[in-house]
C-alpha cells in the first residue's frame, strides 16, 4: 500500500509537470477578467459591436491567445495589461469569425519602444519600420512598434499596425505571401480578387487612388492595408471601393447586415 501511494504521487507530479510545459495556464482571477472587459468596452470598436454571446466568445479567445503567446518587451518598454490586450485583440478581430483558427505559425510577439529598420535594428538612421513578420532567425516572431500599435486602437483611424501584421500571417499561412490568402478567401472569388488587386496597385502607383499609398508597394502590403481598413472604417472602404469591400467580407465571412 505505501508503495502504491508513493506511485500514484509520483505519477500525479508528472502529469502535472507535462501540463505545465504545453503552457496551461493558471485561470484567469476575477478581477482580471473585469478589468478586460473594461478596457474591451472602453477601446476596442471591434468588441462594443458584438452581442453578449459575441463578447464572451472574443473575451476567451483573447485569452487563450494571451495563455499561448509570448509578449516580451524590448529594451526599456514596460509592456502594460492594455498593450497585452491589443496585441491579442489584433490577433482575434481577423479570425473572430473562423472558430476552429488559431496562429500556428507565431510563437512570440517582440514589442519596440519606437520604429526599427528591416533588419531589426533601433539604432539606424533610416529606419521606418513600424510593424514585421520575423523571417529566417526571427521565424515565428512578429515585432511591434509599441506607439503605432497603441495608436492603432486610440486614435480611430484607417490604420491599424496590429491587424496589419497578423493579416500577413494569415496570407503567409498557405506557404506564399502574396495578398491572397487561400485557406480563407472563397475559391470562386481568388481571380476577382487579383483582378482587383492588381488594378487598384496599378491607380494607386498612379496616384489616382484614394487609399493609402503603402497599399501600392506590392500584393502582399495591397491585402494587410486593405484588412486594416476593412476592420478599422469598414463604412468608407464600402462606400468608395465596393468590390473590394465584398471580397474582403467574404474572406473574413463578416455579414455586417446580420450583425
């Protein structure tokens, strides 16, 4: 018998060893679930639009997120609790729709104190970087500005650096990142889309386009610009580029009539 005790001990910490290392998390207090809904109330659109059912569901999905993603800061940054939460938020809003989607090809999120260049550094004269998808040594990371993904949910604009970045991931999910991201967008419309797609690079290229001209630099930038716009002024994108806003409400399966 003491024996079979010492056994059922032993293998009851070994259990709860193997849970640890596929990153259980601890539950979430109370309190802290209050103050996120809070802070989703108080900044986050996305979120005030959801129903009850809704707002459950993006709440523990965010969570989730927050439980199996890494968030580190940089340097000097302090990384506060609404940073957190708009890091996960950028990571939910595009997907909120697909409930069986999560980001298998992120492990960590790095957040900067200001912009950096394309080879990740804080220190050079020219850089203008403001949000990347790690490639080669930074492979499963993603790196953040922190004043552009703050501003992203403060300031209300068309922009958003957050869903910006995690639109890339979800084009670069089928093994190319070339603004068409295949496991989401409906087969039919892939050649509307490109059709699309590459006569508005051709008017913005031009300057006879009103959206923001980062959207021309190529395929992949035209789909993560044009999903921050979706999300961010979903009313002007409809109203002034209507084929592309179908496309888009299609991909993300967003029915703004139904909501």
């Amino acid at each position: 018998m003491k024996y079979l005790i010492v056994l059922l001990v032993v293998t009851a910490v070994i259990v709860l060893l193997r849970k640890r290392r596929k990153g259980s998390a601890d539950p979430v207090s109370a309190e802290a679930s209050v103050e996120m809904q809070r802070q989703l109330e108080e900044h986050v659109a996305f979120y005030r639009e959801l129903d009850d059912t809704g707002k459950t569901l993006f709440r523990q999905r965010v969570q989730h997120f927050l439980d199996t993603t890494r968030i580190t800061p940089v340097k000097d940054v302090v990384v506060t609790s609404l940073d957190r939460l708009y890091v996960a938020c950028s990571a939910i809003i595009p997907i909120f729709h697909f409930t069986d989607w999560g980001y298998n090809n992120l492990d960590e999120v790095l957040i900067y104190p200001g912009v950096f260049n394309k080879e990740f550094s804080m220190e050079d004269a020219e850089r203008n970087v403001i949000g990347m998808v790690g490639d080669g040594a930074m492979h499963r990371m993603m790196i953040l500005s922190q004043p552009a993904l703050r501003a992203g949910f403060e300031q209300h604009g068309a922009g958003n650096t957050g869903i910006h970045e995690f639109a890339h991931l979800l084009d670069k999910a089928d093994g190319a990142t070339d603004g068409v991201p295949e496991y989401m967008i409906p087969h039919e419309l892939i050649q509307p889309w490109m059709r699309q797609m590459h006569r508005t690079i051709r008017e913005i290229r031009n300057g006879e386009s009103d959206l923001n001209p980062y959207a021309g630099t190529n395929e992949a930038e035209f789909f993560a610009v044009l999903s921050e716009y979706f999300f961010q002024k979903p009313e002007l994108l409809q109203e002034h580029h209507p084929e592309l806003y179908d496309v888009l409400e299609a991909t993300y399966k967003v029915n703004r009539q139904r909501e």
